[in-house]
C-alpha cells in the first residue's frame, strides 16, 4: 500500500472511532513475525498451530480476599486456559486467528475495560498433528494483570516447534477480574501445579479431550513473566522467605495461606516435581521486596533461563532479577539483560486498540518499551527460549547458542547477523 493511501486509512479509522489490530496497517504485520534483523532461531518451525480454548475448575481452594486469618472459606477456582499445538492445518484454509483481549482494569474507574482484538498465525480448533509423538509441555503465566494472550508471539511460535504450549488465565489476576493481590501472591504457583496435573489427565489415553496422547506432561517447562515469574520459581523449587510470609500477612489481614509455600514449611515440597525440566523467568517480581532469601534461591535446583531489563523499575534489576540470578547458586542458569529496558521485556507489543484517541497512556505503557522495539525483543526472546527449551526438553545441540560471548557485541553472536547484538549481555553461571 502506497503511503499516502496508509495515511488516509489510518486517518479514517482514527477518526471513526474503528478498533483497528494489533499489526500495522499496511504491512500485514502479525505478533510473532520475523524483522529482517531476526535471529535465526526466532523463525517458525515446520508444524501447523492450532489453538484451543478450554475451561477448568480448581476445587475446594483457599478463597483468601473473604473472611478472616483462619477461617478463609473455599471456593472452586475457575481457570480459562489457552492451548497451542502441532496441527493439521488444510492448505484452504487460512492459518490466522482472531484473539479477544481487554484494554484496561476492572477495579479502576479511571481505566474503564476496552474490549479489542488482534490477530495471530494459528487455526482455532484444527485437528491435532500426533505426527511428532508426545510433545513436550511449556506452561505459561503472566503478570498482574495480564491475560492468557499476553504473549502470543512466543505461545505460537513454540507450538510451530512441535510443543503443546497452555497459557493460564489467573483468575482474580487478569485486566477484566482484577482483584486484591494477596489472591495473586498465593494462587500463581498453585495454579501452576494444578494445569500441569490437568494437562497430564487429558492427555491421558482414557481421555476424550483433544490432547489425549498429544503431550508428554513428564517434559513440562514453566515460562512466567513478572507475578508469573514470581509463581514459576516457587513452583519449581525457590520456597518463600519468612519475610514473604509476614509481607502477605500484612496484605491480607494477617491471613498464613501463604505458609505452605514458604521454604520452612514442612508441606513445602524439598524438590520440585519432577515434572518439571526447565524455567524461563521473564523479569521475575519479589526479590526487592524480600520474598526470597539465601535459603529459598538454593532449592531452585533446574535449569533456569532467566531474561530482564537493566532499568526495570517494577522488579527491579541490581536488587531484583540479577539479584535471583546470582542468589540461585544450585541451578545452571543463563541470564539474557536488554540494555536500557524497563520491565516489559516479556508482552506482545502494544495494541494498535492502546493508540486510539482518548484511551489512557497507561494502556499503551503497559506493553510499551522506551528504549527498544517491541517487535525487536519478541524476535529475541523466540530465538533464546527455543535455545534453552530446545537443549532443556528435546536434548538438541544449541549449546552454541547459549554460549556467552565475549568482546564487542557488534561483531557478532551465534544466531545473530552481524551487528545486530547490541544492546544485550548474556550470562552463564553454573551450580
């Protein structure tokens, strides 16, 4: 499209009020596709993505925003889950999806919900590809708030590599449901645990569901951005501080659900599940606060790859990730550091809906990156989680690609065309 007819375009929808999405107008640009700059391993793989909505219920879970310390009545916990997958996808039928997300938060009147939508390479409901055997499984969890689509860039883009990817929508946690925090400090790591044992029952070969035998639930990896990040340490073995506890205690009218998964509780299980291979944490939230010690970074024993702004101003970097990354000393971990980034190093870009004239800065903000292009980092980010989850889950030779560098960063990475590495750092620390 010629630019003075983008312009107009873009000039009529603005002026009409029209929900535009999330690409840009006139290149047909999707979350997820390649810049020309990419590095190599963010490209696709050769699967189809299908992608599957389902709905599941947690019973009988600790309801702590109702009653008092103690005496928490219980509630069933509903959960909406996104699933990616290999699939058949028929050559007449275009590989897009329409996804439906909301703007704003449900508890702020001064940022009303604004329902928009925006498109993803993916086919709702196609039929499973059992092509590549049982898939390894990657849980996601997002920030608070956030939502299930948070990060569709690398949820397809996984799931074109041949894994079975499921990202939670935390209740109580998401733009349209958001509620106090002390829901999101204790349920992110049991919500966690509790997806990874539904997803092993559906795939199970009594089961009707669509993932039966589609997924191995024995390889399962945890990726979390933010609170997520803060919910997939704990579910794989970073037990809470005593500090943790007293800090939700305060928040929640001096509630102790969060006992037991504090590193001294006895209910606290010594070693994770054994599930669970690998981490990837997205600017993990807490270490500033005090929600880990010496104590509780020692029990994360996994692979972990954790990924960080060094200006993140939410959870912080010196005292925050770097912080965790160092404090982790019994696991093989990598650290990946955006130079000059703040915190959203994890999200899908900005909407085109979070541009529209009279929606709060803050909407677009919440994706946005001050230093960095969005399409950039996701690009970045596809090409490192498929390193670590390759080497982790299918026991691939990426090694290369994880290799730290030294010397200048402008002659080159492994992956990376020349000059295209600036602006990032990687680490590497073994137990």
């Amino acid at each position: 499209m010629k630019k003075r007819s983008f312009q107009f375009v873009l000039a009529f929808l603005l002026l009409t009020g029209t929900l535009v999405s999330a690409q840009p107008v006139d290149a047909g640009f999707i979350n997820g596709d390649l810049l020309p700059n990419a590095p190599e391993l963010a490209a696709r793989g050769s699967y189809g993505v299908g992608v599957q909505t389902l709905k599941v219920v947690h019973p009988a879970q600790v309801d702590v925003l109702h009653g008092s310390a103690g005496q928490h009545p219980k509630y069933d916990r509903p959960l909406t889950l996104e699933v990616w997958y290999p699939a058949r996808v028929p050559a007449n039928k275009p590989a897009t999806v329409t996804y439906q997300s909301t703007l704003g938060r449900s508890n702020d009147p001064k940022r009303p919900l604004i329902p928009f939508t925006f498109q993803g390479r993916a086919s709702r409901d196609a039929q499973p590809d059992p092509s590549g055997g049982a898939y390894p499984l990657v849980i996601v969890s997002h920030g608070y708030p956030g939502s299930r689509l948070l990060l569709t860039y690398l949820t397809e883009n996984l799931a074109s590599k041949g894994y079975v990817v499921v990202a939670i929508d935390h209740t109580e946690s998401t733009y349209s449901d958001l509620a106090a925090f002390p829901s999101t400090l204790l349920n992110r790591a049991l919500d966690d645990g509790f997806v990874l044992n539904e997803m092993a029952r559906l795939s199970g070969k009594g089961s009707k569901s669509f993932l039966s035998g589609l997924l191995n639930a024995d390889n399962t990896a945890l990726v979390g951005y933010s609170m997520g990040g803060y919910g997939v340490l704990n579910a794989a073995g970073a037990g809470y501080s005593p500090q943790a506890l007293k800090l939700f205690g305060q928040m929640s009218g001096g509630s102790t659900a969060l006992e037991s998964r504090t590193q001294g509780s006895p209910a606290y299980p010594a070693s994770p599940d054994p599930r669970i291979k690998a981490v990837v944490a997205f600017a993990p939230w807490g270490m500033e606060r005090g929600v880990w010690d010496a104590t509780g970074l020692a029990g994360l024993k996994l692979p972990t790859l954790f990924i960080a702004g060094s200006k993140d101003d939410v959870s912080g970097y010196e005292k925050g990730v770097k912080a965790i990354y160092e404090g982790a000393v019994n696991a093989d971990r990598y650290m990946l550091t955006y130079l000059n980034a703040r915190h959203n190093v994890a999200p899908n870009p900005p909407p085109a809906a979070s541009m529209q004239p009279g929606v709060a800065a803050d909407e677009y903000m919440h994706y946005a990156e001050p230093a960095w292009n969005e399409h950039r980092i996701n690009n970045i980010n596809q090409h490192f989680v498929t390193a670590f989850l390759g080497m982790q889950l299918k026991g691939l030779d990426y090694a290369k690609y994880l290799t730290v560098p030294t010397g200048d960063p402008a002659e080159g990475w492994p992956g990376f065309k020349p000059r295209m590495a600036v602006g990032l750092e990687l680490r590497h620390a073994k137990p």
